[in-house]
C-alpha cells in the first residue's frame, strides 16, 4: 500500500466509450496531481489540484476531464479518446506546506489501451 | 530547450558493481530541487533522494548518492553495490523555485534511462 491508490490497474476502452479513472490518497495530502507516461517520452503534467481546486490545465485536449470532489479524491473522466492517447496514467499528491524535499507520492497507475 | 536531459536510454552494471546514471539540467532559477525516482515494472514511482540547489553537500541515502556538480548543471545518482531489484526505469526531475511555501508545485521529469543489473 503505497499511500496512493489507482484504480483500475488496467484498462481497454473502445474510442466511443466513456470510462473513469480514480486516485484516492490518504496521506493528508492537499495537492493532486495527473501525468500521462507515454513510451519514449517523459512524464506530462496533465492537471494540478490544490485544496480541491483545479490550478493547473496544461493544454490537455477536452476529452479528458478532471474532478477533485474533495482532497483525498481524483478522477480523470475519459470520453471519445483516440489510439494515441494510449499510455499509463499516473497520479500523485504531494504536501502544500511542507518542506518540498519530500516531492511526490505516486499511485502505480491505470495502464489505458484505447482500441 | 529540454529542462532535464538524460542521456543514457539504457544502461547495464554487473550485480555488486556501482553505476552512475547521468542527468543535466537546465534553470535559471536560483532555488531548485532535484529529484531521482525508480519505475519498476509494476509502474509505481519511487522516490529516491533528493538535492536541493542550496545544499552544501551530496545527498546521500543508503546505497543511493547524488553526484552535483551545481556549475555544471549536472546531478548524477550513483547506485553503488547494484542488486539484481535495482533493475527499473530511473527519472531525474527537477522542480524550480523555493523548497518551502504554500501550494502545489510542478515536477519536471526527464525521459528516463532503463537500468538492467547482471547476475
């Protein structure tokens, strides 16, 4: 139990579905974030939540959607994607106040394949 | 301009051996962090150690020491005594800006080196 939990693990969609992807922590954490990992390429900050509200969007196209009921929760919402937007899905949480030498706490992520 | 460089995509080190994977990076900002994580297979990022731009001395956290060179902009993780567990993706990131205050803050990551031990 790394403190931050992804569910699903794994998951294959088809390009007209609508699915969820869900991060709880229970680190007493603040900040949320989501980053995509594609191959060859490094981690993209996708969103930023801050007490709940959202802080940064960082250009990512509308058919993927955020929502931060409350500090311990993130999901990604995902709805008509494409085969390119295949890739892990990480999501993190790190402390606001506190010394930023801890850095992030990671969940092991959902693997999304898009058919 | 990449912020964080890896140049090694792949690297291979004899079980017991120590390897030094490298990372460059790329600020103007005068406070800065540099962090180093292990991906293994299973996806989970781990965080490893972590130099700030501040700090007088290298890093160091059991097996794992942080080789800064600060004008150079390098901060190389070294892994002495490599295990056949150690081998895992390795991420340099970098996050800019002071090491304490309010709020979220962005990592930077670079693209990785493969790190394979040999028994």
């Amino acid at each position: 139990e790394t403190g931050v939990t992804q569910t699903p693990r794994h998951l294959v969609m088809g390009m007209t579905n609508k699915k969820s992807l869900k991060c709880e922590q229970h680190l007493g954490h603040n900040a949320m974030y989501w980053y995509k990992q594609s191959a060859k390429k490094p981690l993209e900050l996708m969103f930023v939540y801050n007490f709940k509200e959202q802080t940064e969007n960082n250009s990512v196209p509308s058919r993927f959607s955020p929502e931060c009921p409350n500090s311990s929760h993130l999901f990604l919402h995902l709805h008509t994607l494409q085969p390119e937007d295949s890739a892990l899905y990480l999501c993190a949480s790190s402390q606001d106040r506190a010394t930023r030498s801890e850095g992030y706490t990671f969940g092991s992520g959902t693997r999304l394949t898009v058919v | 301009a990449q912020k964080i460089t890896q140049t090694q995509p792949g690297m291979f080190v004899q079980e017991k051996e120590a390897v030094t994977l490298d990372c460059t990076y790329d600020t103007s900002d005068p406070s800065y962090g540099l962090f180093w994580y292990k991906q293994p297979s299973s996806g989970e990022m781990i965080f490893l150690i972590y130099q700030g731009s501040y700090d007088q001395q290298n890093a160091t956290e059991g097996r794992y020491s942080l080789n800064f060179q600060k004008a150079r902009k390098s901060a190389n993780l070294v892994i002495s005594a490599s295990q056949l567990g150690d081998s895992a993706m390795y991420f340099c990131a970098m996050r800019e800006g002071p090491i304490s205050g309010a709020g979220s803050y962005q990592l930077t990551f670079g693209k990785g080196t493969k790190l394979s031990v040999i028994p």
